[in-house]
C-alpha cells in the first residue's frame, strides 16, 4: 500500500493513516494463519500453538467476528473502534466499523476500498509493498525464527519480524481462535485487536461486498501520483 506517514496538523490524513495502516497488519496476520500452509514433516512447526490456530482459522472460513480496535499513545487511550470482521479468503475481506460511527473497509483481489459516510470520503488503494508491506513478508515467511515465544500452554504465543523486529502477542481461545492481538509500532503507539463471537461457514452474498456510494462522494486514489 502506498502510505506514507501522514503531515503534522493534518487530522484528515492521520485518521486514514490510524485505520488503514492498522488493518494491513491484522489482516496480514489473519492471512497468515490461514492460508500459510504447514511445512513438510520433516520440518515440523517449531510452534504447535501456531499449527493449531492455522488449523482453527482454516476450518471455519468463511467466518464472522466481532472486533475491538484500540490505539495507545504514551499508554493513554486514544483511539477505540468497534465492528464486525467477515473472512472470505484470503482475496475477499471486509471489515465494518461501526462504533463510533459507521465505516467500511473492503479488500479485494490486493486492492482496498475504504468508505467514510460521516467525512463523505472513499479512499482507494492497494495492498502490496510499501508502508504495512513488511508484515507480509513476515507472516509468509518459513523462517523458524518467526516464532519468538510458544510457551507449553499453547494459549499463548510470540511472533517476531526478524528483520525489524516488531513482536505480535497472539492470544488464543480453547479452540485454538485467535482472540487478542497486540504490536507496538515503530513510532510507539500500542494497538490491541480483540475478536470474538466468531460464526463459522457463512453464507455470503454479493452484496457484502457492494457499497452504495453517493455522487458528491470525494474519492481519494492513494495509488495516484503525487502532483
């Protein structure tokens, strides 16, 4: 996705800044325990947990869930969000913003599309390479060192990005669910995602993917050349 940080004083860009870049790391993750497949016998993972919740993700797809976002700065609260998470696969993923007020954010085929009634604003993008590109290579990876902490519980575990060194603290359910998430990024701010009351095997229809835009909607392409 090509984001760059947002401009200080600039609230429009840091509020999309504060959400899409978030999103491409949890939705990294989820991709991650879904679709990565296991590696051959002879290597086993080094991480049953991680085996487990791949498994878990993988059986219930499509799925629902509900999802708490939240954003610490200097340990304060400064962003909560609510809503509800649907997991088609891997190209299809859409998340529902809905408290405090109504988002949309739609992936499919790498690409996004990210809708703001209240600002009157649909953003555009892609989700490949640049800011939030690195979680991908780190969720794809068969690097053994990934995994940072597994510990016998098996509810518990740490994955590491080798190259930056960013851990991801996953918590999980008694059926090996993913239900906390938490990361610092690299300027600081904590984020924890919470997911729960998942629904396994879904139907889906078209129009979960279909947003009803009106026409003095302004469009941002965050794909365009800068002028």
């Amino acid at each position: 996705m090509a984001l760059e940080e947002p401009e200080a004083g600039n609230p429009l860009l840091f509020r999309r800044f504060a959400v899409i870049v978030p999103l491409t790391i949890l939705t990294g993750l989820i991709l991650f325990l879904v679709v990565r497949p296991l590696l051959p016998q002879d290597a086993p993972l080094p991480c049953p947990a991680l085996a487990a919740a791949r498994a878990a993700m993988q059986s219930m797809k499509p799925f629902r869930a509900t999802f708490t976002q939240q954003v610490y700065y200097d340990e304060e609260l400064a962003i909560e969000e609510s809503g509800d998470l649907l997991f088609v696969d891997p190209n299809r993923i859409r998340w529902t913003y809905r408290d405090p007020e109504l988002k949309i954010f739609l992936l499919e085929a790498g690409r996004y599309r990210f809708y703001e009634p209240e600002a009157g604003q649909l953003t555009l993008g892609t989700m490949a390479g640049g800011q939030g590109g690195w979680i991908w290579r780190l969720l794809a990876s068969t690097d053994a060192d990934v995994v940072e902490s597994c510990p016998p519980s098996g509810k518990e575990l740490v994955l590491r990005d080798p190259e930056h060194g960013t851990r991801f603290r996953l918590r999980l359910d008694s059926q090996h669910r993913v239900v906390r998430v938490e990361h610092t990024d690299s300027g600081g701010a904590r984020h924890i995602y919470m997911l729960r009351e998942y629904l396994a095997r879904v139907t889906v229809t078209e129009n979960d993917f279909q947003l009803e835009i009106p026409k003095d909607t302004e469009v941002v392409n965050m794909d365009a050349e800068s002028p």
